[in-house]
C-alpha cells in the first residue's frame, strides 16, 4: 500500500510546503479582488486575505436604506466568494509540484 512513498524527503517536503504557504499569507494581502452589486452601483473590493480595503457606493442608494442593505450584503458575499475562490486556487498551485509518493508530480 505505501511501497512507492518515499519517507526519506517526507520532512523536506513540508519544510517547503510550509515556506509556500507562508509566501501565500504574504502574496495574498497585495492581491485585489473587487465585486460590483446593482449594476455597479455598489462596488466592494477585498485583499487576498479576505480583510475589505475599499467600498464605493452610488449616491442613487443613499435615501432606499432597504435595497442598500441588500445590495451590500450580497457584494460582500460575493467578493468573499472571491476571496475563498483565490485562496483554494492558491492552495492547488503549492501542491502542483510535490508529490508524497516519489517521483515527480
């Protein structure tokens, strides 16, 4: 079951994961993911690490206090949508270059 795993560069190789993961946390705050609600009348935009660094909203929403907070809450949850979008693609390319079972991936 395990006769192709190679232990010996098991160590090394989450050595390596974890300097890529940690290159990730830092790449991550300069990315830019920007959602837009009601045909562009609400833009929200977020860091790769999910924090919202930017929102614009038009003046047209200011006095419908109701449809405001529904276009909010689905931007917001659309740039998150983003965010863990980018985090799992992230994810798939540290892994594209490791194989745990030897050889090359």
């Amino acid at each position: 079951m395990f006769e192709g795993l190679d232990l010996k560069n098991m160590g090394k190789m989450m050595e390596q994961m974890q300097e890529k993961a940690t290159q990730m946390q830092e790449q991550s705050k300069s990315v830019q993911l920007t959602a837009k609600g009601g045909g562009g009348m609400i833009e929200v935009t977020a860091n790769g690490a999910g924090e919202i660094i930017d929102m614009t909203i038009d003046d047209a929403l200011l006095s419908d206090k109701a449809s405001l907070q529904l276009l909010l809450i689905s931007t917001v949850n659309d740039v998150c949508k983003m965010v863990e979008d980018n985090k799992k693609s992230q994810a798939m390319g540290m892994f594209g270059g490791m194989n745990p079972f030897g050889g090359n991936a």
